[in-house]
C-alpha cells in the first residue's frame, strides 16, 4: 500500500502521516493510532507495539548503564539443577546463568566473570557457533529482532539498547535485513531445535518469566518433554556438566 493511499484510509494528511513514520509525531490521538492499526490490520500484539512507538517520541533518553541483577532473579536461577536457566536483562544481556544454561548457549565463553555475553549480538556476531547451534537459526533470528523491536518500544530512553541496534546494524548484514522488516511478537513460550557437539539435537521450550517490578529483566528456563529423547539428551548434557567434560566448541 502505497503512503499516499494509506494516509487517505486512515482520514490523515500525506504529510502528518509522513511525520508519524519519521517519530515526528508526539502529540499523536489515539484516534488516529485506532485509524491507522485498522487500516494496516494489524493484531492485537502489533497495535500495542505501535502504541509504545507513539509513546517512544515523548520520552528523554538517559545514558546508558549496566543493568543491575536483582538478587531474588540471581537465587532463582541457581535454584534449577536439572534445567538450563538464565537471567536476561531488556537489551538481551544474559545477567546471570546456571551451568547447564552455559553449556547449552555458551560453552565456548567462561563460565565465570563480570561480563557475560547478549544473545543476540552472539547470534548475529558470532555466526559460526549460533548457526552450529540452532538448527532453524533464520527463526531465531527473527526472533532475536523482534526481542528487540519490543524492548525498544518499551524502553525508548536506553541508550544502551539503542548503542547495540546500531553496532549490530553497521556489523551485520543479516541484522540489518532483518531489522528492516520489523516483525513483532511476544512469545512468553517458543520451542526450538538445539544441535549440541556432545548429545544432538534437542528439542527444548523456553518459557520467558518477566519480573513484574523490575523493568525489562525476566527468567528463561529451557525444558524438555517428558519421556522424549530430548529429555534423555538433556540429562545426558546435565551429567557431562557435572564430569566437567562438556566440548567448548
């Protein structure tokens, strides 16, 4: 749909509509958002994000700094011996995880260390290892962006999250592709296949558990079904963590 068209359906101007795609637009009715969501058919996910976009324009940045692992988060984490389990802060940074979580994501980085790695900027930088271990890695990165997106609209003033989307762009070809088409989810749950060195494949769901008083930090636990071979395969990994014999790859 051309913008012309479309300002028209939505009952705007060519140019205030020109103005809302620019981030020009803070003073924008919810009207108008109402108009421009039926128009682009967008569903219920992609009105609230449009919406956090809207509000995006009206807020100050600050400067960027490291998020702060709250300690409750840190306890949860360790609490799980027999799952993978990390905590992530709003720009992807994975703040804290258990063993098992670092065999499954990361073995080729220490475990121990102030600085751990963001997920996404391994995913699309450090392509050799992610493309080994994701065996759909197109899906996760179009996951990855859409992480993005979403805590870009919610949290407009981190310089931080915006220094990263912009490392990313200027490193990445695939990124900026990518981040060119703007997909939009919110998936709390995913399953994806997982291709380790020392067990196979695994087919593994991730259930993302947001702290509701912290901005941005949640919990992700990966998990097996039960009586699956995936479940037999992530013991198995579980018992070479605990031998100290897991593959850095």
């Amino acid at each position: 749909m051309r913008r012309e068209e479309l300002a028209s359906l939505a009952g705007v101007s060519v140019g205030y509509y020109t103005r809302l795609e620019q981030g020009q637009g803070p003073n924008v009715s919810e009207e108008v958002l109402d108009s421009l969501a039926r128009v682009l058919k967008l569903d219920g996910e992609e009105v609230a994000h449009l919406r956090r976009l809207a509000r995006a324009s009206r807020v100050r940045r600050r400067a960027a700094e490291p998020e702060r692992l709250r300690p409750g988060l840190k306890l949860m984490v360790d609490s799980f011996a027999g799952a993978p389990a990390i905590a992530v802060g709003r720009r992807g940074d994975i703040l804290a995880w258990n063993r098992l979580a670092h065999a499954l994501l990361a073995p080729h980085r220490p475990f121990e260390g102030e600085e751990k790695p963001n997920f996404v900027r391994m995913d699309f930088l450090e392509t050799e290892f992610s493309r080994g271990l994701y065996v759909d890695w197109e899906q996760k990165a179009r996951d990855d962006i859409a992480y993005l997106e979403g805590a870009l609209s919610r949290f407009p003033s981190d310089e931080g999250l915006t220094a990263l989307i912009e490392e990313l762009l200027a490193a990445s070809p695939e990124f900026r592709t990518l981040w060119s088409e703007h997909p939009v989810s919110h998936c709390a749950s995913i399953t994806r296949d997982y291709r380790h060195p020392d067990v196979g494949v695994m087919s593994l769901t991730a259930e993302f558990l947001r702290s509701p008083d912290d901005e941005g930090q949640g919990m992700t636990v990966f998990q097996a079904e039960v009586g699956s071979p995936s479940q037999d395969r992530l013991r198995r990994l579980a018992e070479l963590v605990a031998g100290g014999a897991v593959t850095a790859t």
